[in-house]
C-alpha cells in the first residue's frame, strides 16, 4: 500500500497554499486538494492590501491588529516582488470621525507593530497638496499613512509553487468527494478529470474557506457552525487620478472603501460587506454593491463614473467566525483553529476566518497543532524570513530588475512589460525567459507584452490550465486585452494542452 501523506489540505487558497509551503518545508509529507484553480475563490477577490486593518482598531482588536502589522513587516522582507509599499491618503470628514480620533488611531497603527520600514502618518493639507487635486471640495485636511499592496493570486501560487519544490502534491481540478476515518487514517475519495482515486493521510486541515462547513460536512465535523460569509465586491474604473498612492473613503454608514491604483490604466474600488445566504460560488457583484461603490466615488472624486463606466468587477466570500445577527462589517477578520480532541479519529483541523496579511502565522500555527498530534514529527518553524521563490531582490528591488531585464533582452520589452515580469516573477524571470535570445524565441504575442513563452511556463510551472488561470489569476492581464487577443490565448492553449497534456 501507498505510503500514507502526513497531511491532507483541503482548499489551494492563501491558507491552504501557505500550509502546504510550511508542512513540506518542515519535512512533512504533503498532499494539497483544490477543487478549482489556485486562488480561484476568495484569496483572488480581495482588495489586494498587506494591511495591520486600522478600521479594526475601532472595534478594539488590538491584537489583530498587533499581529498583522507584525506580519506585513515580515511579508514585505520575503516577497519583494509581490508586495510594495502603498501610501494612503485618509481625508477628514469631521461629522464622521474626528482629526483627534483618527490621530490617535494612526499613532498606534504606527506603534502597535513594533519597528516599521515604512514611513509613518503624516499631515496633508488637501488644497494645496497634489493628493487633494482629483478630489471634489469637501475636505480640506487628511493623514497619509502607509500599508502595502499584493498580487494576491501570485501570493497564492508562489506558496504552491514552493511547496511543490520542497515535495508537496499539489492538484488542482481535483474535488472531495468523500472523508471517511479507517484505520487510524483518513481515506479521502477525490475526482479529476472524472476520474475518483483514494488519498490516504494521517491528518487533515479543512482550509476550504468558505466551502469550509462542506469540507466539515463530509468529515462529520461541524468546526464551521459558526461562520458567516460575508461578500466582498469590487469594482475596476479607467484611471481616475495620476500617482501611485491610495485613499481611504469613510461614508456616511461609518464603512470605509478604499481607492487603489490598478494595473497602470486603472482605479480599483472596494469592498462592500454583504451576508451571503447561497452557493460561495455565485458570489458577484449585484445592483446594491454596484450603486454604493459609485456612490462613494461621487462622494469624493471630480470625476463621476457611472456604471457603463466599470470595467472589470469581482467578489469574493469571507468566511467570518463570529455572530450572524451582528453586523457583517463588525464581524471580526480574526481567525479560528479548531481541532478535534484527541479520540478514535485522526486529527482534522479546520480554518475559519482570516485575513490574507496573516496567512503566514496561521499556517505556521495550524501546521505546530498538526504537528504535535503526529507525535511532533516535524521540522522546526522556516518561513518567517526565507523569501517566497523569486524574493531574494537585491537591494534595488524590482526597478533595478526591471532594467536588468531590459538589458539582458534588449528591445524585447517596453519598460512597462518588464516592470510587470520582475514584479511578477522575482529573480525567477531568468527561469520564465530560458532560452530566449531574439523576439522569435518568445512565440505569439498575445498582447500587452504577453507572450507564448511566458504562458507555457505559466501551464507547465505554475497548474494553469484554463484562459481564466492565465490571464485573471496568473497575471491581470486579461484586463489590456480586446476579445480578438483574448481568442488567441484560448486557441493556443487549446493546442498546448492536447500537445502535452499536464497531470
């Protein structure tokens, strides 16, 4: 008989992915089922910030808050790449919240973390900074505080991609069917490709997300009896205002929406909180959320958008643990490990709630309780300071690996084009770009510097197996491309799956 995994993950999210990376790491042996793509549900769907949370100071969740600013600290150091600082203009609304309130609370949002990288708040002064331009009179004053950005599908994945390389099974398009506890272990059933197989492991760890009480469903578990999903959506506009910082919007419900450059040529705005009721699945953005996301803009910006205005929008599910009759934006963004007590199962460990800044130390968390009712089989904690594969930078960051690109493969890319590949792949580039000597070498250009080279890496590399994994999760790039471009990646991969069809 096969040798049984140590650990069954169910669900290639943020946490699921970040498990995975850790367990294999620690030496662990892994096997990671997602019943889509990687990311393909809520960790691709929010509003792609690495942030402490200062909204949650007002519900007084300090060590929420404590802990994620630690962690964006830590995640800033290991994935340069992915993750950059982000500087957010929050203009004072006095009937809403107070100059003296807010101050205090960015003085802790500065402090409550420890030692920071980033720059602390600062006074701005909205008619005469260039911040205040793009804004309708309102407003005369704002705090500028400092967070960070992330490509949070590519966060996802890079997890994946490292767990795989330190020997994790990684499926994707692989669903369970069926958990049954038999002879000290659990015998998952799994399909793909219509096809069912078995799955032997020792444990699991139910990161479904919000498919988490299906997960728990099937274990005959009810961990998930408490959580609340909650939608998130956003919506994408043509570039509202030049500069690469953010605003944080506070409307009049006493909710925030943030306003974050997007992609170059656009402006992402988000999110709303909605209890979902149905199918996680069906998540998407509705005539309510639309409305009060163009609200917010109009409420602050010269330029008013209208709906025919959007051009991309999505919505992810939140699995909240918390109390369904309080308000879902109340609802804390803390997380929950809730294991079985030791008994005639193996361990199944479920993850409820969370918030992608602190995926790192729950995985490393989930993984010690794990760990410890497999006898302490495992290696020792690792990835708070090893870089996530393409994050070793040197100290120029991704500029100066852009300008190495442009060098290394003269006029084979605009600025724009290798900006994009070092921030997407890291020092990893290099693997993305083998063999590349001339324009010959790169295949199809598909558009917007998006070529047959670097999407075969993406299949062969990276489980892409479908248009949707290339162009909105591996890359956004399907937002710069028209429907005649978008055909080609879909006839081409057409061909490269049946050429060389991936497990």
């Amino acid at each position: 008989m096969e040798k049984p995994f140590d650990i069954l993950i169910i669900g290639g999210g943020i946490n699921g992915s970040g498990i995975a990376r850790d367990a294999a790491g620690r030496g662990l042996r892994v096997c990671l089922v997602e019943m889509n793509d990687l990311a393909s549900g809520t960790s691709s769907a929010s509003t792609k910030m690495i942030h402490g949370g200062l909204r949650y100071l007002e519900y007084y969740e300090f060590g929420l808050v404590r802990q994620a600013l630690k962690e964006r600290e830590k995640l800033l150091a290991i994935a340069p790449h992915l993750i950059s600082p982000l500087r957010i203009v929050l203009p004072i609304l006095p009937k809403m919240r107070p100059a003296w309130m807010i101050r205090i609370g960015l003085w802790m949002y500065d402090h409550l973390g420890g030692k920071i990288s980033l720059p602390a708040t600062s006074n701005i002064s909205l008619s005469t900074a260039p911040e205040g331009a793009p804004l309708a009179p309102g407003p005369t004053r704002a705090f500028a505080y400092s967070d960070g950005w992330v490509d949070d599908a590519r966060l996802v994945t890079l997890n994946a991609v490292d767990a795989a390389e330190h020997g994790a099974d990684i499926r994707t398009r692989c669903k369970l069917t069926k958990l049954t506890p038999k002879d000290g272990l659990w015998e998952a059933s799994v399909v793909s490709e219509g096809k069912t197989s078995k799955v032997l492991a020792r444990s699991v760890i139910n990161a479904a997300g919000p498919w988490a009480d299906q997960v728990d469903a099937l274990g005959g578990l009810a961990h998930a009896a408490h959580m609340v999903k909650v939608q998130g959506s956003h919506i994408i506009v043509p570039k509202l205002y030049d500069g690469d910082h953010a605003y944080l919007l506070q409307n009049p419900d006493r909710r925030v929406v943030f306003a974050i450059p997007y992609q170059s040529k656009f402006t992402l705005f988000g999110t709303t909180d909605t209890v979902l009721k149905g199918d996680p699945g069906t998540a998407h953005l509705n005539e309510d959320e639309s409305k009060y996301l163009l609200q917010s803009i109009h409420r602050f910006f010269k330029e008013k958008p209208k709906k025919k205005d959007i051009v991309w929008s999505y919505s992810g599910v939140r699995a909240l643990f918390g109390d369904p009759e309080k308000e879902a934006a109340s609802l804390s963004r803390d997380y929950e490990l809730v294991m079985d007590p030791p008994g005639d199962t193996p361990p199944f460990l479920s993850i409820l709630g969370g918030k992608i800044t602190t995926f790192r130390s729950l995985s490393e968390k989930a993984v010690n309780m794990v760990a410890a009712r497999l006898d302490g089989e495992s290696g020792d904690p690792w990835t708070a300071d090893t870089p996530l594969p393409g994050g070793d930078l040197e100290t120029n960051g991704t500029q100066g690996l852009a300008k190495f690109i442009r060098g290394k493969w003269p006029f084979l890319f605009t600025e724009e084009t290798a900006l994009r590949l070092a921030k997407a792949y890291g020092i990893r580039v290099e693997l993305v770009l083998a063999g590349v000597s001339e324009g010959a070498d790169l295949g199809q250009d598909f558009g917007y510097g998006f070529s047959e080279k670097e999407a075969r890496y993406l299949v062969q590399h990276e489980w892409a197996k479908t248009t949707e994994d290339l162009i909105w999760r591996r890359s956004k790039i399907g937002l710069h491309l028209n429907k005649a471009q978008i055909k080609k990646v879909d006839e081409w991969l057409r061909v490269e799956l049946e050429a060389k069809p991936t497990e």
